[in-house]
C-alpha cells in the first residue's frame, strides 16, 4: 500500500519521523510528508493525491481537516473509538482508499496507530502476515517490562508496547523476510506471560460474539444496552474491524449477555489457544 502524510498549519520533523518509523515495515519507500498552510492548499492536495496513495494521513489542525474532508464527500468522516485516556482520531472510507486524521502528540499518535488505524486499514485491504497483536492482563508494570525485556532487546521485528486502560497491547509488525523470525518471537512472549496473555489474533472473537447473539436472540443494539458497550463497538468486533478490543471491553459485553469470562472463553478455539500459551 502507498502511504502519505498530510501535516497540515503545523509540522514537526518528530511526527514525520515517528511515523516513518512506526510503518516501515509496511512502506516500499520512504514516507512522504507534505506540509500545507491553508485550506485550499489541503484541498488541491487530497484531489491530486486521491488515486495516488492508499491511504493519507493527516496531522495538524483538526477542524480545518474536518471541514475540507467533509466538503470534498459531501458527509462528515467517521470518528473512530476512542482511546482508554479520551484520544480520538477519525477516517474517512473512500472504496478502500482512507483518509485518516490523527493527533501530533507522539505518544498517542503512535498508540491510535496501532490500536485504531492499522485495523481499521487491515479491515478492507486484509492483514498483512507479519502484523499481530497480544492482549497481556494481570501484570504489573514493573513485572511486564521484567519478563518482556530480555525478548525485545535483541529482536529485529518492530515491537510497540502500550497501555491501554487495565492492560496491555503488544503490537509486533514484521517484513515479509522476518515472518520466521515473528514466529519464534511469538513463541517467546507466549512462554514469557503464559496466562497473562489473554488473547492474540488467532482468536476469533467476531465469531464468539456472533454466536452468543444469536445463541441468545439478542440484537446489537440490546446488547449496547445491557453492556454499556457503544454499538459501533460491537459493530467493530462483528466486522473484524477490532479483533482485540480488550479485556475490559470483553468482561462488559459478558456482563450484558449474562454470561461469565470462563463462559466465553469456553469454545474449541479458545481452548486451543490456551493450550498453546501454557
């Protein structure tokens, strides 16, 4: 996919460079960065780059972003979740090709990248092999960084750690020529966290979910209801959109089926995965 960034009324060398860093292993070439001062000079730009690039992210001025993107397709773009701390950012869906706003502060950029753009991008162009997240629950941070440590040090493969609420995401994104070298990581941190690790990529939630609705003839919106859970939320789970969405987010949709996280968690796949864990 082409990637290009849209630092749009401000620029800082060190938002170009984080998000070079943070999708390297997805760019064929270096990540393009453009800087424009009015709203017209963002426009011309979207127009010119729409057929160009896969997928454009901007950076900078929220409103003015907001405003030209919704005059250019005629309708406001959609708001992502939210962050656990508040972080937002949205994207705007043109058959596959994505316009995505993202906040500059580095910390929640690169948290938004990994937690909301990348799966919502991955959701229409499919995954890459090399990309794949743990959900990790129970540690302390003291403890975590202890035993993740001695694996991450040494490895070549582009690992990000983040907290997201009452737990913690390990993303793991890999080139094409280190998939082997993905697998054995994926081994180590499994061996490393054992039970903290409470969920990756090769559990199906969408499919869990769907099952228990129907097992329970309960429709999204009610379950939003009985969960406290926003249906766009669900809808994101269903739609392989959010295929980690957290353990928090789990233990509320539990409680508004009626059912236990044992109870969820109690289907072949997931006791697979278990026995791979431990």
């Amino acid at each position: 996919m082409n990637w290009l960034h849209i630092a749009v009324k401000t620029h800082s060398s060190a938002v170009s460079e984080g998000l070079q860093k943070q999708l390297a292993p997805l760019l064929a070439e270096p990540l393009q960065t453009v800087t424009v001062e009015e709203e017209s000079a963002l426009r011309k730009a979207l127009c010119v780059t729409a057929k160009s690039f896969d997928v454009v992210l901007l950076t900078g001025d929220y409103a003015v972003c907001t405003s030209v993107v919704a005059g250019l397709v005629g309708q406001a773009p959609q708001k992502l979740d939210p962050l656990p701390d508040g972080a937002k950012s949205w994207v705007c869906d043109r058959q596959g090709r994505f316009w995505i706003w993202i906040p500059s502060e580095t910390e929640t950029l690169t948290a938004l990248l990994y937690e909301r753009v990348l799966p919502t991008v991955f959701a229409q162009s499919g995954r890459p092999q090399g990309f794949l997240t743990f959900g990790i629950y129970g540690l302390s941070t003291a403890s975590l960084h202890k035993k993740l440590q001695p694996i991450l040090a040494d490895c070549p493969i582009q690992s990000t750690l983040l907290r997201c609420g009452e737990e913690w995401r390990l993303h793991c994104l890999a080139t094409p020529a280190q998939v082997s070298e993905l697998t054995q990581l994926v081994q180590q941190v499994r061996d490393a966290l054992g039970q903290y690790v409470y969920a990756d990529d090769g559990a199906d939630l969408a499919t869990r979910v769907s099952a228990l609705l129907e097992e329970k003839h309960m429709p999204i919106h009610k379950l939003a209801t009985e969960s406290a859970v926003p249906p766009s939320t669900i809808k994101n789970i269903l739609y392989g959109k959010s295929q980690n969405p957290g353990i928090v987010t789990i233990k509320m949709l539990c409680d508004g089926l009626g059912i236990t996280l044992i109870d969820f968690f109690n289907t072949d796949d997931f006791r697979n995965l278990e026995q791979e864990i431990h």
